[in-house]
C-alpha cells in the first residue's frame, strides 16, 4: 500500500491501516472461538478417503457430528480439538487484514456505499478481497489441517511446515489454492451479498431502533451469511481437505491437484455422497463464526473512529 492512500478516508471516515487492523482482531477472535468446530469438520471430511477403508467407513454414524466429538474427547482429550491452533492464529490475522481492506477498498470504488442495495457490487467486492487474502492464508491452512487430522504425524505448527516443505516442496503449500479460490469466491459472493442485504433490511425494520440495535443486527446479518454461503460450497470445500492432507495419516494421493480430477475421484470411490461430509459442523461454524466475525469488525471500526490517523508509521 502506497503511503498516498494510507490517509484516505472511507465511507466511514477509517483509513488503510484501521480496516487492516479490525480485520486482523475480527479474524483472529473468529477462528479461535471457533476453532474445535473446524476440527470436527476436517475430522469428518477425512472418513473415508484411505486407500484402506472398508464400507464401514460410509456408514453414517461415523459422520456424526456428537460422536466424532465424544470419540476425540475419549480418546484425545479437549486438546485433539485444538491440535493445530497455532497455525490458524499466525495466518488469520494478516488474511483477513487483506481480507477487510481489498473488500472495502472496492466496494468504494465500484459504487458499493450509495443508497439502495448493490448485491453485485458486493459479491465482486467480496471475491477479490478473498483471492488476495487467500494467497495469505493457503499455507497455514495447510498446516493447521494437517495437525488436525487423527494421529497426525507431524509434532506441531514448525515441524510440520518445515517437513512440507523439505518432503514435499513449496507447491504443496498451494496445492489447493486453486480450489480455495473457487469456493471462496461463491462462498464469499454468497456471503457478503447476503449479509449487506441482510444488514439493510434489518436496519430499515426498526430505524429508530438502529444505532442501539446495530450490534445485533451484525450479528443477526453475519450468522445468516454465513451459514448460508458454508452449506452451498460445502461439496468444494472436501475437495479442498482432501487436496491440502493427501498423502497424510494413509490418505488418498491424487495424480494433479485438478478440481475435476478430485472430485470424479473422490465420486468413484465414495459416491456423491461423500462431498456433503461436513456439511453440518461446516454451517456450525460457519453461522456463529461470521456473527462475530462481523460484530467484532464493526465494534473496532467503531473504537478506532477515536484513534487519530498519525498513531501508526505512514508505511502502514
């Protein structure tokens, strides 16, 4: 970011550095709440997919969200839920810095912030803000699913990285970047349209009411965005797993990291069904993450309306 920009105000008079710093905390606070939800996912998405697993590994008791956890709680201990923790707070944090700034930056520039609703502003707001904070996020995600897996190999957030890298080479780390993108670039289309109408609805219902209820409304907007854009591109989102923990704890390898290739692969041996796995923890998380995703965002937007421009370097 050039330092000419740094000062510019938005809509909502904040500059550069305040969207990347709200973010960064809204990021944070996200998936560390939510963090154990994310592991029964991954958890879930991974049944299955050894070359070695026999039909009972489709049965659908095994895909149950309580007794996935039951069996980590006996067998792991609540800490098998945050196995690989350290991972995600080292790449929230900068990811959604980028995250919050690209979206609101264009959302500015394509018109987003005029009277009325402009879903497609937002949703192509929403889809460059995630391309560019995925390429900052690809790598820990990598990471922080692999330490999620049962019995994983690897004996923390370093040694996995490092083992990536000297086994497997660079690439492995964006693997399944291309696949990130594509379902994050729907998921966040979804997302961000649904919540700024959501947000506008809301705020019209009861205006008199808006400014005390604004907390709510973030909350109510955010958790139905987010649990509607999480179930729509569930299917991707296990070809994304299976794409970052191929090779791992016996799982399947595939030829390319092709989104085609996976999916046709993970059909023929699985049926169709097997790219809904995770669909219930999937809107579990993200339902409640995006509620305070979107509340602690506004609250520090709303904190730093009081903090002058000039306290952060200009090269911020």
């Amino acid at each position: 970011m050039t330092g000419n920009h740094t000062d510019s105000p938005r809509e909502d008079g904040l500059g550069f550095w305040k969207y990347m710093l709200a973010g960064s905390v809204a990021g944070m606070v996200e998936h560390m709440a939510m963090f154990p939800v994310d592991t029964l996912k991954t958890r879930i998405q991974m049944l299955g997919t050894t070359s070695t697993s026999s039909s009972a590994a489709f049965s659908p008791d095994r895909h149950n969200v309580g007794r996935v956890f039951a069996k980590i709680m006996r067998k792991e201990g609540a800490v098998g839920l945050y196995r690989g923790i350290g991972a995600m707070g080292l790449g929230a944090g900068p990811a959604h810095a980028v995250y919050f700034t690209v979206y609101e930056v264009c959302k500015e520039k394509l018109g987003g912030n005029g009277p009325g609703h402009h879903p497609l502003v937002h949703a192509a707001s929403g889809v460059v803000a995630t391309t560019a904070s995925d390429a900052v996020l690809t790598p820990m995600d990598v990471v922080k699913q692999r330490l999620q897996l049962k019995r994983s190999p690897y004996a923390g957030v370093r040694d996995c990285a490092a083992r990536i890298l000297k086994e497997e080479g660079f690439r492995a780390f964006y693997a399944s970047y291309r696949t990130t993108v594509v379902m994050n670039a729907p998921f966040t289309a979804v997302h961000f349209a649904t919540y700024e109408a959501a947000k506008k609805v809301l705020s019209e219902i009861s205006p008199e009411n808006a400014s005390e209820e604004r907390i709510l409304v973030h909350i109510t907007a955010g958790g139905a965005a987010g649990a509607l854009a999480g179930a729509v591109t569930t299917p991707l989102d296990v070809v994304k797993t299976r794409l970052q923990c191929q090779g791992v704890c016996g799982a399947d390898t595939f030829s390319n990291n092709s989104i085609r290739m996976a999916l046709k692969q993970i059909v023929a041996k699985e049926g169709s069904h097997a790219l809904i796995r995770g669909l219930k923890p999937r809107v579990l998380f993200h339902a409640p993450a995006a509620s305070i995703c979107w509340a602690t965002y506004e609250a520090m937007k709303k904190l730093l309306h009081h903090v002058p421009e000039s306290s952060l370097p200009s090269q911020l």
